[in-house]
C-alpha cells in the first residue's frame, strides 16, 4: 500500500490478500449474543434496523426495566420521545463548540503531560496513557472533577474487572460480584459524591449538574456515570491504543497519519475502528409494529443482535477487500468513515467527535517522539460482560535525553 493510495483514495490494487484486522479471533472465540436473539450482519439491514423508527433498545433488555420512574434512566436505556429529550439537552456537551472550548484543553493537557513523561523517562505504558486520557476527557463531560485523575481510573478499572465474571467458577463470580460492588461504593463515595455535592452548591456545565437540575437521585446518578465509564472510557481506551498498534505495524499508514491534514488522519482513524470495533453488538427489538419494508424480514418481537463487525465487513457497504485498511475506502464507497462502529440512528454515539478528536491528538503528538518504538504489542484480551476486546500491557520507548 502506498501512501498516494492511501490519499488519493483509490482502491489499492495490492489489498487483495491482505488481512489487517486485529481481534477478529478472539472476538470469533467469545462470540455469545443474548439468548433468543437473531443475529444480523448485513450493513444494509443493520442499518434499516437501527433507523427503524418502531425499533427499542433491547440491550441488557433495557426497554423492560422494572423501574417506577423510567425517565431517570440513563439516555442508552431509553426510547421514544423520552430519549428525544435527553438526546437533546445532551447535544450541548457534545457539539463543536464544546469540543473545541471544553474538551481541547483537558485533551491537550493530559496529552502533554502523558507525552512529556513518556519523552523524560524513555518509556511509557501504552493502554495505561489511553486509559488516564480516556478517563480525563470522559469525566469533563459528566462533570466527575473534584478528586485525582488517576486514582479516579483505578477505581473504574476495579469495577470493571471485577464485573467481568461471566463463565468463570461460580464461587469466582460470586466474590468478583461482591468485589465489584465495593469498588462501586467506592467510586461513588471518592468520586461521584464529590462532585456531587459541589454542583449542589454551584452549578457547572456538564451532566451532573444537568441531573441534578432534572430532580435525578444520586443512585441513578452513579448509574449514568458508570454509562459513561463504559460508553465513553473504556472504548476510547482500546481506540487510541488499536490505532497506536496499527500505525506501528504499517509504516506508510504511519506515514500518512504523520503528514496527513486532519481530515486524512480522521479518515485513518475511522478505517482503524471500522475493521477492528471495539463495541461488539447492538441490541433492538420491534414489539408494537415492524417498518413495512422488514415484514417477512424479521419476526415481531425478534430481538436482533446486530453484529457490529459483520456489518462493517460487509462487501457490499465495504467494498472489495473488506479485511484490509484502506482509508480510501469510505468515501469510494460513501459511506460514514467509522461504519457501524458508532451505532447508527437515534442511538448513534454522541460522544464520537470527542473520542475521534482526542484519539487524533494523541497519537499525533507520540508519533512526533524521537526514536519511538513499539517494544510490547498488546496481548489480546476479551471481555464477556462489555463484549469487547481489551488491549494491555503494550509498551513504548523512545529516546530518553
Ligand atoms: C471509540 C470510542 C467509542 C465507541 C466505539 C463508542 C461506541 C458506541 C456505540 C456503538 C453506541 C451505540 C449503542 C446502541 O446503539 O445501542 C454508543 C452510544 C453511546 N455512547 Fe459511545 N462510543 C465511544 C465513545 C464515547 C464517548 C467518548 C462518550 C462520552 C463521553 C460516549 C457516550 C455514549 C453514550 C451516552 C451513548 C448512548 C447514546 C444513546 O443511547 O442515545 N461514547 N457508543
């Protein structure tokens, strides 16, 4: 592949054979989708769904609930015109305008300092670095401010581990269960009532603050900060560091991110996340009435998982060579550049902007470090409860001064 290809646009007649996704064997191993579920992998089909207007969220079987106040429930769980409305008094933290006032400083900030300690010690943690700037933009939004960044990160990460106890041992799940729900308390105690209780004194501009004035109790708080440790951190933390991977392994991939405008970078970016997805599938069900173009297509009441993956290896949105990065590929093909990684329709993720901007600041900024070297590639982890990969224990080195 060579990097006028790469940003002309044009299909790279050597693709043919080429095989660049990372985690589709593991992903490929845990493939387990909730039970009495259709699985769907066409792009077309998968997006005829998510843009289904009669289509609900039937992740965690989230649209059947038992709770006596449904609109305190986080925007993923909800439908209808309750999730318009959420929708919309989100849009705010989400726009360009908040991006460029509100998260480009935290954004730079943390790359600096992540990227300052890498260039003074010569070495650096790779899915640690994501993790700390993952967490640092993530909480901004949500307003999770008034203790440490890191200590902060350790409390989820515990929550997190200790929630993943599918398939393991029974006893082992019922002590990770336990050990998760003390690292909750945890979190909220350290974290989220802090902040609480200093947007109860002063308002400020991000979600907590946007609860506390929509009379959200503090349990559903926590519930919407852990949506977005979920949503928002972990994801961008196997982003940043799938990418950082991926540029490390192809050079004149490399190359072009390094001398490409934003717009080539973004491109780059958005190829990365479509062949390797780090959310698995989304989940939507039709009770009431199917879109008449689906009758036959699907049953009434059929929950479909849709297979992020299959979609975005789907030939006939993809194109020739599906498996192969080709950041060309979506505007030959037209289509969004991320594919379904992000969602599609009213759920589609609000916090993409932010994940692609400070996944682009980042690795712009440590492929600027002299002598950078990846001298630890990932080890491939899988997590039941997210269904997601997880990259760790990736190392770089530079030259130290
Ligand atoms: C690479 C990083 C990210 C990926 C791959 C990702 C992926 C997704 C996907 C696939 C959905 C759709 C779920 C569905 O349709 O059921 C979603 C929704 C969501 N994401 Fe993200 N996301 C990322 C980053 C973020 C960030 C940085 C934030 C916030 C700071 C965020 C907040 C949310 C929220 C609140 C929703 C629920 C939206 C709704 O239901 O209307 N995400 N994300």
């Amino acid at each position: 592949m060579t990097t006028a290809a790469l940003q002309s646009g044009r299909p790279c007649p050597h693709l043919g054979t080429r095989d660049d996704r990372k985690t589709a064997t593991v992903a490929a191993q845990y493939d387990v989708i909730q039970p009495g579920a259709r699985r769907i992998g066409s792009f077309g089909l998968a997006r005829q769904i998510l843009r289904g207007r009669d289509f609900r969220q039937a992740m965690l079987n989230g649209d059947r609930f038992p709770v006596s106040d449904p609109s305190q429930l986080p925007v993923f769980f909800l439908d209808g015109d309750l999730h318009r409305a959420k929708r919309a008094a989100l849009a705010k933290f989400f726009s360009p305008k908040a991006i460029a006032s509100l998260f480009r400083p935290v954004i730079d900030r943390q790359t600096e300092s992540l990227i300052g300690e890498l260039r003074r010690t010569g070495r650096m943690q790779l899915d640690q670095a994501s993790w700390l700037l993952a967490v640092a933009v993530a909480a901004e939004v949500v307003g999770l401010s008034e203790s440490p960044n890191a200590a902060m990160a350790d409390h989820i990460e515990n929550i997190l581990k200790y929630g993943d106890y599918p398939g393991k041992p029974r006893l082992r799940q019922m002590i990770d269960s336990q050990l998760s729900n003390f690292n909750t308390l945890i979190f909220y105690l350290k974290d989220v009532r802090p902040a609480i209780k200093a947007r109860q004194k002063q308002r400020r501009e991000d979600l907590i603050s946007q609860l506390l004035d929509d009379g959200f109790s503090q349990i559903m708080i926590l519930v919407d900060c852990m949506v977005y440790a979920t949503a928002g951190m972990t994801t961008t933390r196997e982003f940043i560091t799938m990418v950082a991977w991926q540029l490390f392994d192809h050079p004149d991939l490399r190359e072009a991110f390094t001398a490409g405008s934003e717009a080539e970078q973004f491109a780059i970016l958005e190829e990365v996340l479509r062949l390797d997805p780090v959310g698995g599938y989304v989940y939507r069900r039709a009770d009431e009435a199917l879109p008449e173009e689906l009758e036959g297509e699907i049953a009434l009441g059929e929950t479909c998982a849709i297979n992020i993956r299959e979609a975005n290896w789907d030939e006939a949105a993809a194109g020739a060579c599906p498996y192969a990065l080709d950041p060309g590929r979506a505007k030959r093909m037209k289509q969004v550049g991320s594919y379904m990684a992000f969602g599609d329709g009213v759920h589609r993720c609000p916090g993409a902007q932010v994940a692609l901007h400070e996944t682009r600041v980042f690795i712009d900024a440590l492929f600027k470090v002299p002598g950078l070297k990846l001298e630890r590639p990932p080890r491939v982890e899988w997590n039941r409860t997210l269904m997601s990969y997880e990259l760790r224990d990736a190392f770089v080195t530079c030259e130290a001064p």
